[in-house]
C-alpha cells in the first residue's frame, strides 16, 4: 500500500496488484489530513485479504481496498 501525492498535484494511493488510483488534488498552503483504517480481524471472519479504508480530508477516497495478493489461495503481501 502506498499513498501520498504524485509531481502533478494528484493524492494517490495503490491496490493489491500496484495500480495507481488518484484520489482528489491537493490544494497548496493547505494541510491536508489523512486517515487509513486497516481491517485487520479478515482472517478471523474467514478472508484471504487484510483491507483499508483510506480518508482525505475526511472524505472517504478508498473503500476496502485490498492490501495483499494472493497466490493460490495464501494472501501475501508485495515488497
């Protein structure tokens, strides 16, 4: 998982399989805020992903987005 702002101005954060999402722009002399919230109780409620929300500004930009692949059916998480 990677978040954070690209050289055009773009919020931005990744999926499971590294594809770039923008996310909003940011606005310059402005703090910005974010907020990740991690699922991580997926493997007890029988899930091969552990998933986050991710929160800019207080506005929801990504809904349970997988942090891990998997590969024939274990869940890993890329380097």
């Amino acid at each position: 998982m990677q978040t954070g702002i690209d050289k055009e101005g773009n919020f931005f954060y990744t999926t499971a399989n590294n594809t770039t999402v923008k996310a909003g722009r940011f606005t310059p002399e402005k703090w910005h805020r974010f907020r990740v919230e991690f699922d991580m109780a997926a493997f007890q409620r029988g899930q091969d992903y552990v998933r986050y929300n991710l929160y800019i500004d207080d506005e929801l930009v990504a809904d349970y987005v997988p942090m891990q692949r998997s590969r024939s059916g274990v869940a890993y998480s890329p380097v």
